[in-house]
C-alpha cells in the first residue's frame, strides 16, 4: 500500500527541522530532505533536535532538487505545495495516500520551479493580516489530515 511522504525544500531552521522529522517518525511516513540547508546536514544535528526520534525517521537525503524531483517522479507519487501562495484550502483537498507534502524554506518559501512541478498548492486559511504559521506546525496540520483522509494512520501500540 503506497505511504505518505513530507519532503523540506531547503530548510533553513534545524529546530524545524527536527521537528517535522519528529513527525515523520511518529506517524509512520518517510521523510525528504533536500539541499541545501541552511545549517550542516548531520544525523547528530537532527539528534539533537529530533532527540531519540532521529534514528527512527525513514530518511531520504537529496543533494538538489533535480535528484529529488528524479526520485519522486520514479517512485510515481504526486507532489503536493503547502503554501500561502494558493488559493484551495487544505481541507478541502482530497488527499491521497502516494502524496509527498513539500514545505519550502522557512525564510524564502519554494521558488516558481517548485510551485510549477506540484501537481497542486493548498494553503491554510488564516485570520486577516496573518502572514504564516511556522512550517512544522504547518506540516503537522496538513499530515494530519491528510492521514485522516486517506486512513494512513500508523497501527497503535
């Protein structure tokens, strides 16, 4: 059965970025990470951040954004923009279980190439003159219900 997927276009906060390997871990869904970051890419530094949750994380490590688009592309998933920028709520997507969720960088956003791969952009209402909501937060709102969605929720213990 295929399995969700989060993927982090050029992170540049390591804390963020632990947490939504926090996630990835605890709910059962492969994470993407793609360079470069703006701090050194190390399990150690995601140990940190991630705690003992690091080691737990299906991890992918993509050098650019060519070899991650190669990688989603051979593995037959569709590419799914979290961003302000987009118009469809998020609730009111119909989510897939072969979907990779993609965050942009926490300071730039995802440039016009990567808004142009995604099959589809969906954003989180906010109240008026909110500018963001921090990306893990992001994240964890939009896997959740997207794992709700497409009963991907991992077996409890």
């Amino acid at each position: 059965m295929p399995a969700m997927e989060i993927a982090l276009f050029e992170p540049d906060q390591p804390q963020n970025t632990g947490t939504m390997l926090r996630l990835a871990a605890c709910t059962g869904v492969a994470a993407h990470v793609i360079e470069p970051c703006g701090f050194p890419f190390s399990h150690k530094a995601f140990r940190r951040s991630a705690m003992d949750y690091a080691d737990l994380v299906d991890l992918h490590h993509h050098l650019d954004w060519d070899s991650f688009l190669q990688a989603q592309k051979n593995a037959g998933k569709r590419l799914i923009l979290l961003t302000t920028k987009a118009r469809a709520a998020y609730t009111d997507f119909e989510f897939c279980p072969e979907d990779i969720l993609l965050v942009g960088s926490e300071s730039s956003g995802a440039p016009d190439f990567v808004h142009s791969a995604a099959a589809a952009r969906i954003t989180i209402p906010m109240a008026p003159g909110a500018r963001s909501i921090n990306v893990a937060v992001s994240m964890a709102m939009v896997l959740g219900e997207a794992l709700r969605q497409t009963n991907g929720w991992p077996e409890g213990s």
